[in-house]
C-alpha cells in the first residue's frame, strides 16, 4: 500500500465481501456452526460443501458460517440463500447429504425437498 487511494479501495472490497444484505450475485450457503450444531456434525458438513464447491470449481458459491440457528434438534443446519435472498433449509445434514445440495441444489437448481423441514 502506497497511498491513501490505495486504502481507499482496500476498505471498498473488504466492504463488498462483508455486506451481506447487499446485491450479490450467486448463491450463499451458511451453516450453523454454534455448539449445537458443533456437537452434531456441522464442521464435516462444511468441510464437504467447501470441498465440493473447490472440485466443481463453482465460483458464484460463497459459504459462511453462523452461530445458532435456533432448531437445535434439527442440526446440522444448512441454509442456502439464492440471488433474491430466498432461503431453503436444509437440516439433519451429513456429509454425503451436503454434497447432494451442491449437485442438485446448487449445480442443477432442485431443491431436494427430502432433506428440508417437512410440515
């Protein structure tokens, strides 16, 4: 960094990645990493959907963290927000289940309504 310009746009892209109300294009994928979630598995699921993104090369794919979701006895938790921030939750996620969103879901556009909430 040589000048204030410089920083200037360094803050304007840390801005964009941290603003996650604003226009984004892509999918958003966020699963509940409080201790419940935790305790019930969520770091392999989220290690399978990073893994999955990396080897499809899926670049419109952003995956986050958060921490309780509020459902605890349906954890692992996925939520999986489109352009238009519509979401779909996913719960009692595995790892193979997690690698399942990304092909149907997030590669071919099919909710796999099996792994949803079912009322």
């Amino acid at each position: 960094m040589k000048s204030l310009a410089d920083l200037a746009k360094l803050r304007e892209e840390a801005l964009k990645k941290v603003n996650i109300r604003g226009e984004r294009k892509g999918k958003r994928i966020v699963v509940g990493m409080a201790t419940c979630g935790i305790a019930a598995g969520a770091r392999p699921v989220l290690n399978a959907l990073v893994e999955e993104i990396s080897k499809r090369n899926l670049q419109d794919v952003e995956v986050a963290q958060t921490g309780c979701i509020g459902v605890c006895k349906l954890e692992p938790i996925v939520e999986v927000y489109d352009e238009n921030n519509e979401k779909v939750t996913y719960v009692e996620m595995t790892p193979e289940k997690a690698q399942k969103v990304i092909v149907d879901h997030i590669v071919n556009g099919q909710i796999v309504a099996e792994y949803t909430i079912q009322e």
